[in-house]
C-alpha cells in the first residue's frame, strides 16, 4: 500500500466480498439448487451421439434419458443437505453493522465511525 486511499480501497473491497457478495451468491443457492433437477452436481453419462441406441433413447423419451444421467439419490440428499446447511443463516449471527454489546472498544473515535457506518 503506498497510500491511504488504496488502503481505503482493499479494504472496502474485502469487507464487500466478505459480506455482502457473499450473502447474495450464498444464501440464494438453496431456492434453486434445492431442486437437483435445476443443477445435478454430476452426470453419469456424455451427451449422446447420433446414430448410437442411446440417442435413439434420448430422441424418444428426453426426461428419462436425462434423468437416467444426473445425480444419483444418494449423492442427490447429500448435495441437498449441505447447500441447505450453507443457505442457512446461524443463529448467533451478527449482520455487518451491528455489535450486541455497544462498549465493544474503548476506542471513542472507533465507535463514532462504527455508528456512521452502520
């Protein structure tokens, strides 16, 4: 760092993807991850190529073939139990700009600028 903006600068840059980027890619997974038909996690089988049974099969009956090739159950619930854990809130959390004990410094100049952020 050679000066004070650019100090400003990565810190803000930090304290935005730590925050508040963070919670709208996490916390938006689970209403649309949460059905593994939206994102399977794997697939079991490539794309198929013409001519070959399997893209007769895929031709004749497209959500079976599809379906046949994503996750497996198994691998499916384990999927969905830990984007559901990572989509929760806890509940002990304390959101950006907000302390539970107002004496958290000493510090009175800390605590005016921790006000005028919040």
């Amino acid at each position: 760092m050679n000066s004070i903006n650019e100090l400003v600068e990565s810190c803000s840059i930090i304290i935005w993807l730590a925050s508040a980027f963070h919670a709208a890619v996490n916390f938006g997974q689970y209403p649309y991850g949460g059905l593994i038909l939206n994102r399977p996690t794997m697939t079991r089988r490539l794309i198929p190529e013409k001519g070959t049974k399997e893209y007769e099969e895929m031709e004749k009956d497209d959500q079976r073939a599809y379906l046949r090739t994503i996750t497996p159950k198994t691998e499916a619930l384990i999927d969905l139990t830990v984007i559901e854990i990572l989509s929760r809130h806890a509940s002990d959390e304390v959101y950006l700009g907000k302390r539970e004990n107002d004496e958290w410094t000493a510090d009175e100049k800390a605590r005016v600028a921790f006000k005028r952020f919040a």
